[in-house]
C-alpha cells in the first residue's frame, strides 16, 4: 500500500540542481570501492596546513575562556579591524570596519546572503560562463534570470562585456564577478574591473565579486575591485580565508564594500545565518595581520604545480589555457570528446578524476578542469596516466 506523505515542500525546495562536486565525490567513492588507485583532481580542496603561527594563536584561542561565549553579530571587533588592515595594507583600500565590513562562515555563506537581499524573483542577474556552480543554483533557488556572458578562449576567458546590448544591462539587477577565476584561473585586469564599475553606475545595477582566490596569482595580488573609483557606489566583494590560508575547514571570511548593502546584509545575517567560531576569528586575525609570507608561499607552490600540470598535458597534446592565477588547469578536451565524455574516460582508464567543463556552464561543455591540490609527485603520475591514456586512444585511433 502506498502511503500519500503530508510533506509539501517550498518552491524553494524543488527548485535545487543537484551539487556537482557531490556528484564527483559519488563517482571517486564508487572507482576506489571497485579497488582502483585514484588520484582526485576533481576538487578545490586544499592540501596545504595553515602556517604554524596560524594553528598557535587557534591553540591559544582555545584556552581562552571569553571565546567559550557567543561572539558579536557583526564579527569580532579584533578580526574587523585585521580585514580592514589587510585591505589597506594589501590592496590601498581604505574600510570603516563598523560599516563596510561583516564576518561570514566562509565565501558561499557570504555569496547566499547577498542572492538573499539583492535577487527577487524574475530578476536579471548576470554573471561569467563558465561559472563557479552556486551562481547557476542560487539564482534557480531565487527565481531570477540568468544573463550568461561568455568567456571565450580568445579573450582569455574574460567576457566582452560592451557585446552586452544596453537594453540587457538596464534589466540586470546584479552581475557577479569572480576573479581571479574558477574554473579558468583568468584575471581580470584593473581596466576591465574599472569598465564593470562604470557600467554599473551608469545602469543602476549592484557587482558582487567573489574574491576567493586573492593572493593566489603568479604576478601578484589580483585587484580587489573596491580599489576601483566609485565601486563603493555599487560594489561588494567576498572574501574567503579558505584559499588564502588553506584554512578551508575552519569556515571564515568576510563581506565588505557599499554601506548600505553590508547594512542589509546584517540585518538578514542577524536572522538567518550563524557566526564564526571566536578562535578561528582569532587565528583569521592573525593571518589577516600577517606579512602574508605565508599566502606568498602557497602562491609559488601553485604555480610550480601549475607548471607540472600544464606543461605534461601540452606535450600530450591537449589545448591548455595559460593562466596566471587561481588553483586549476583548464583544457580543453581532444578532438572526439565533450567534456564528460573526457572525465568518464580518465577516470576509468588513468583513474585520475576531473570535472568536466560542462559543470560549469555551456562554454566549458569541451573542457575539463583539473585541481592543483595534490602533491607534485601526485600530479606527476597524474599527468603520466592522463598522457598514456591519450596516447593510447590516438594509436587505437590510427589508420
């Protein structure tokens, strides 16, 4: 007998797409129970530890009683005022840390508030293909219209955002930014930052940048787009401690920019979200006031590993992007296979996973994206595989 369940679900709940990276987690689990050696490069999850002086001041942290209490709403005063440092210090960007500044559980936290405030439904929010995914399911969850700017190869995978007719742009509610960038590791130059700003104010619309990857570019920092004049008219970035201080698990980072969006934000964070851990605003802190060595560092064993991973896959034949920032290699796929046909076939025979470009939006349909964060000697044999697979497919494939 068929039992009618009660439970109605939201629009909300109906409307969410499925999580690729969980997608892929399902497909390595279900590759290693079969017995195979996998080298995961479907995910951004860093290898790295956070520097000793970061993992100390969370020790200390720990044994201090105060931080046993709720922490303020705002963040803790200690770890507003070290981002408002780090930003003037780092990127020439002066911030009032009570009005410009709030700390989140790490950048989606900070990325689902702002969909949360800014998009109604029927909204137009643009954003960059290929995109991180949370742009696509946020604005499904919101009922909003996507606007998709392509990126193509020949740009270097930045948009051109004057081929954008100007009807579109009076209709765009927010664009969404992410530079330096993932999947494709492109960056985006001051000028092109200063262009958004400006059509921004001419029409009206907010820009939130996903700043996940500062600090992580092979010619130093990329731009912080508050640098840019007038984007606090229009403009709020998100900041990730993940990446930069590979302190991903610990949850922390920060949303600053336009007074008048960090005020809303506030108000519907006060609600609706949770704050950071006090000893891992402690330890942020202390990061975020560092000489930032430490970010310097793991911006250098990212583009040595850059280097592995780019240059085993171009002597194998494959199209690879030269990016400058970021934690992935983009490629394109060789002649013959989309990008998940691509995946399917290294995990099965290199077992070496990849995701495919598809996850991130049609533009990338014949690409695949492949992590930095394995060891060199892992990405090595990686690329070993991957080249031998290759070399057999073109020798299966010869008259």
């Amino acid at each position: 007998m068929r039992y009618d369940s009660p439970v109605r679900f939201s629009a909300v709940a109906r409307s969410i797409p499925s999580n690729v990276f969980a997608d892929m987690d399902r497909k390595v689990a279900a590759a290693i129970a079969e017995g195979h050696d996998v080298i995961d490069l479907a995910k951004g999850n860093p290898d790295a530890y956070p520097a000793e002086f970061i993992r100390e001041e969370a020790k200390k942290a720990a044994d201090d009683p105060a931080n046993a209490r709720y922490t303020p709403f705002d963040g803790k005063p200690a770890f507003l005022e070290a981002a408002a440092g780090w930003y003037a210090r780092v990127h020439d960007v002066p911030l009032d840390c009570r009005s410009q500044l709030f700390a989140v559980e790490g950048a989606v936290d900070g990325l689902a508030g702002l969909f949360s405030i800014l998009v109604d439904p029927g909204d137009a929010v643009a954003f960059v293909d290929p995109y991180y995914p949370s742009y696509h399911c946020m604005s499904v969850m919101a009922g909003a219209e996507e606007v998709l700017l392509p990126a193509l190869a020949d740009r270097g995978f930045l948009p051109d955002l004057d081929a954008v007719p100007q009807k579109v742009w009076e209709r765009v509610k927010v664009l969404v930014l992410n530079y330096p960038n993932n999947p494709t590791g492109a960056q985006a130059p001051r000028d092109f930052l200063r262009h958004a700003v400006d059509l921004a104010r001419r029409h009206r619309f907010v820009i939130v940048q996903d700043f996940a990857y500062a600090g992580l570019g092979v010619h130093g920092q990329q731009s912080s787009i508050l640098a840019v004049p007038g984007a606090f008219d229009v403009a709020v970035e998100v900041c990730s401690l993940s990446k930069m201080y590979a302190m991903a698990g610990w949850r922390a980072g920060f949303v600053a920019g336009n007074d008048d969006i960090v005020a809303h934000f506030k108000r519907y964070h006060y609600q609706m979200g949770s704050m950071i851990s006090s000893i891992v605003q402690d330890a942020g802190a202390a990061a975020l006031n560092s000489d930032q060595r430490c970010v310097d560092e793991l911006a250098e064993r990212y583009a040595r590993r850059r280097g592995i991973v780019s240059r085993g896959l171009h002597d194998a034949g494959l199209d690879v992007f030269d990016s400058q920032g970021g934690i992935y290699v983009w490629a394109r796929t060789p002649a013959g296979y989309d990008g998940v046909g691509f995946a399917d076939l290294v995990l099965k025979r290199a077992h070496v996973a990849v995701l495919p470009g598809s996850c991130f939006g049609s533009v990338g349909a014949d690409y695949v994206r492949f992590s930095l964060l394995k060891s060199d000697g892992e990405l090595d044999e990686a690329v070993r595989r991957v080249a031998d697979v290759l070399a057999r497919a073109a020798n299966l494939n010869r008259p």
